[in-house]
C-alpha cells in the first residue's frame, strides 16, 4: 500500500511538471508572435518609407522632379487614398511632424498637389516629409526652395 501512495505521488508530480512547462511553452510562442509581428510592420514600413526618404534634404531640381515622378508613380498604383502622398510647400520641422493620411472621398478625387508645381532644375529645394501617427508612413512632402538661389 505504501509503494501504491509513493507512485501516485509521483505520477502527480509528473503530470504537473507537464503541465507548468506547456504552459511556459505557450506563453513563450505568445510572446515570440507579438515580437515578430511587431518587427515586421516596422520593416514594412521601412521599405514604403525608402523610395521616397532618400530625397530627403537639400536637393538640386531633377532630384525633385525625380521625387515628384515617383510620387505620381505611387499615386497612381496605390491600393486606397489612405497610401496616397500628398506634396506640398510646407516645411515640416522634424519626423514627428505628423500630417493626418487622406481617408475620405475617393482616390480620383485626390489631389496630389502637383498638378501646378513648378521646379526649376537650376534651383535647389529643401525637401521634407510628414508621416502618419498612426502607421509610421510618409502622406505628405513639402518641397521649399532654399533661398538665396
């Protein structure tokens, strides 16, 4: 009888050591889930960031062009209005500048701020970006000439 206790003692045992390291098991892939997903939205965003943050800066004419270009490229290819930039002549002061990303009206109606933007290749201009406090993306550049051009 004796032997009988002992055993289930240690069968008990047993099972709740099983039982503390599944549950250490599962906390840790919880843990690990969060970290990864949290990781990869800012390599995301990152990547969206790049094509346009390397103007970033003082920056002759046809690299605003370029800029521009690309903008109208992204405008045009974008999923929703939400991913839309919009160019400006504001000077945004810092990167945590944040100008709210465009979410109503529909994307035809959009206005990139473009259309009657004049950039002269002889000049160089201040480029700078406003990004989204919700989703760390760049919704707005502000080109301003530098004076003295």
């Amino acid at each position: 009888m004796e032997n009988a206790s002992k055993a289930l003692i240690i069968a008990g045992a047993i099972l709740l050591a099983i039982l503390i390291i599944g549950l250490g098991m599962f906390i840790y892939n919880q843990a690990a889930d969060t970290l990864g997903s949290a990781d990869i939205s800012g390599q995301q965003v990152d990547s969206y960031n790049r094509e346009f943050i390397q103007y970033e800066g003082t920056r002759q004419g046809s690299q605003v062009r370029t800029l521009i270009n690309n903008i109208k490229s992204h405008n045009r290819n974008a999923e929703d209005i939400s991913q839309m930039i919009k160019v400006t002549d504001t000077k945004y002061v810092s990167p945590n500048d944040k100008e709210p990303a465009p979410t109503s009206g529909d994307k035809g109606d959009f206005d990139d701020g473009t259309s009657g933007l004049q950039i002269l290749s002889a000049r160089t201009y201040e480029v700078t970006f406003a990004y989204d406090s919700d989703s760390g993306y760049v919704t707005a550049v502000g080109i301003t000439p530098k004076s003295g051009d």
